[in-house]
C-alpha cells in the first residue's frame, strides 16, 4: 500500500481559496486519491491548519468541516515516538552551526517513521533536504511525479 504525507502548507492550499497555491493543490490532492492507498498527516500539523485559517479569516465550521474530513480520510500521527530522536537530530545540527526548522524536521521524520513512500510539500527547505523518502513539490507532482528521492545523510 503506498502512503503518502501531506505537509501543512498543502492542506492550507486546499482549504484557503485566498492562497496562490489553492486551484493547484485541490488539482494534486484529486490525483493523490487515485495515486496513493493512504493519505497521512501528523496531528501537530492540525492545529498550525486551525491557527493560520482562523487568523485567515476562515469561519470555525469550515474548518470544523476540513477537520471532519481529514479525520475520515487520513491516518494522523502523533509524534511522541520519535520526538526525543528529533530533538537530539535537532541539536546536532544547531550544534554544528545549521539552521534548522524544528517543525518541519518532525514533519519529515514523522512521515519516514510511518513508512510513507512520498512527502507533498511546498517548503523549499524540505524540498532541498536529504531524507529517506520521495519529497514532492505541486509543480513536480503535477506534471509527472519527477521528484528528488535522497537517502538520509544524518
């Protein structure tokens, strides 16, 4: 079965019509149904979607709605599994001078934690990074899934 992550950058292009990325990710996310047997999110991404569309402007029963959705149609990960690792990844790499997002480290390892075989984001960072999984763009996912596949360095 082939899974697949959905970063929160994504599902707020999905849900906010006012983002520049929204007629995109609503076309990728139509073909990720048909491409991928699971869907997968991680609950911290949950209330970074509720934060940013409440500030958006977005009424609670839409989100509300989206949240009902994500519930029936995903599997949510927590993280407790694999944060003490990502805090010693995390300074490891502060501690060698990188500049690192906690966030979207916990992200990453979470969906290679769970076995995913793809991470869907429109972060540049994740999108450069070396990880033990394919990591998509919209763009890339769109036209024909060309992704860069890395193996993990850390």
């Amino acid at each position: 079965m082939s899974k697949i992550f959905i970063d929160a950058n994504i599902l707020l292009d999905i849900l906010l019509p006012t983002r520049k990325n929204h007629k995109r990710a609503v076309e990728a996310y139509e073909k990720i149904c048909f491409q991928y047997d699971i869907l997968c999110v991680n609950e911290d991404i949950l209330t970074t979607i509720e934060y940013i569309a409440s500030k958006n402007g977005t009424d609670c029963k839409v989100i509300w709605e989206f949240f009902t959705a994500l519930s029936e149609n995903f599997e949510i990960y927590n993280f407790n599994v694999i944060f003490t690792e990502v805090v010693e990844e995390y300074g490891k790499k502060c501690q060698k001078g990188k500049r690192v997002d906690f966030e979207d480290l916990l992200q990453i390892r979470c969906a290679i934690k769970n076995g995913c075989d793809a991470f869907l984001t429109e972060d540049g960072e994740l999108l450069k990074g070396n990880f033990g999984v394919k990591v998509l763009c919209l763009e890339n996912f769109l036209e024909n899934e060309c992704v860069k596949t890395h193996k993990d360095n850390a």
